[in-house]
C-alpha cells in the first residue's frame, strides 16, 4: 500500500472554512480521479508551532506506486493548484508519499 500525504499549516483565522472545503470539495474531487482507495484526515494537536496556525495531515491511500505516478501526471498540478488559489497567502503545504512495510 502507499500512502500520499499532505500536511497543510493553515491560518485559523480561515481554518473552518478551509476544513469545510477540504471535505466537502477538494478530497472529493482528489477521490473522483479514481486512483485513490480513500483516505483519512487529521488534526495535529502536539506539538503547537505557532499561535495563529493549525496544521493537518491528509493521508491518501492508494494501492500501488503506479497509481500514485498517473495522478501526478494527469491530475495532481490541477488539483494542487486549485487549494492553493483558494486559499492563496494562508496555506502551506508539503508532501510525501510513503510504502506501508
């Protein structure tokens, strides 16, 4: 199995309505490109890293790396855009993918 993770610190002052869009729009869509199994959602609560942010993890489950290698290609530079046109100049994001062992 592989896992494809995102972790976004976002502002709070914008957190409800990201959180909101997250789960009702954006993971959807990701889930509509038909690579992914599903996926789970987290809020970091330790350690705190700055007063005004929150940070949370979307953690994407895919079967296999080949499936990861088509959604970057064919839909991941969409996607990814779309958050971040949303939520431009509250948003950070990173990501890593990871092999279950």
């Amino acid at each position: 199995m592989i896992i494809y993770s995102v972790t976004v610190r976002i502002k709070k002052d914008c957190e409800n309505e990201w959180l909101s869009w997250m789960k009702d729009v954006h993971i959807q869509n990701v889930l509509k490109t038909n690579y992914f199994n599903g996926y789970n959602i987290f809020k970091v609560l330790v350690p705190e890293v700055e007063e005004d942010v929150s940070i949370y993890k979307i953690k994407y489950e895919l079967e296999d790396f080949e499936k990861y290698k088509a959604y970057s290609s064919n839909d991941a530079i969409r996607l990814q855009s779309e958050h971040k046109d949303k939520f431009h100049g509250k948003i950070k994001a990173s990501r890593e993918v990871m092999q279950k062992i």
